[in-house]
C-alpha cells in the first residue's frame, strides 16, 4: 500500500535555471556618458575598439539579456554586458549609485 499523500513530493520542488557566467562588477564614472563600446574596453572583455566595433556589429554582445547591435548605446548603473561567456556589471562610483 502507498503512504503517498497527494501536494508532497518530487513535484514542488523546481529545478534553479541554469547560472549564466559569473559577472564582474566594474566601477566607472557615470558623471558623462559612458558607451558600450568604452565599457567592453574598460571592463577587459575586449582588447581594442575595433574588436568592440566587429563584435556589437556581428551581435555578439548582450546588454541585460539582450543583444544591442549599438556600440554608442549609454549605459547607466546595474547594466550587465556579456559576450562569450564572460559578463560585467557596470557600478556607479563617487556617490551614484553607493559603489
């Protein structure tokens, strides 16, 4: 005989959705505008503007789970950027955002 008792079980219990890549936090000065061709630069996710310009053209850059095809786009606190497995967050320092 089953002791099951219907409401208990396996079923209640979800399963984490898969972790994305660990995001670093980068400080930046948000007092003029930042874009995301300067942070994927600032953040070292990529080595030069011309590989900024190559990889947010070809969409390989996300910018809160989404891909931005905008190199100039302005980024403010909280943003996450990521491209090829490897994200950043960018961090208000000096008083905005409490960095």
């Amino acid at each position: 005989m089953s002791r099951h008792i219907a409401g208990r079980g396996r079923t209640g219990r979800a399963t984490p959705p898969p972790a994305g890549p660990p995001v670093d936090d980068v400080e930046c000065d948000l007092s003029s505008k930042l874009t995301l061709g300067q942070f994927l630069k600032l953040a070292s996710l990529l080595d030069s503007g011309a590989e900024a310009k190559d990889a947010v053209a070809s969409g390989a850059v996300s910018v809160n789970d989404e891909v931005d095809t905008r190199r100039g786009r302005g980024l403010v606190d909280g943003d996450v950027v990521e491209i090829g497995g490897r994200a950043a967050r960018v961090v208000a320092r000096d008083g905005r955002g409490e960095a």
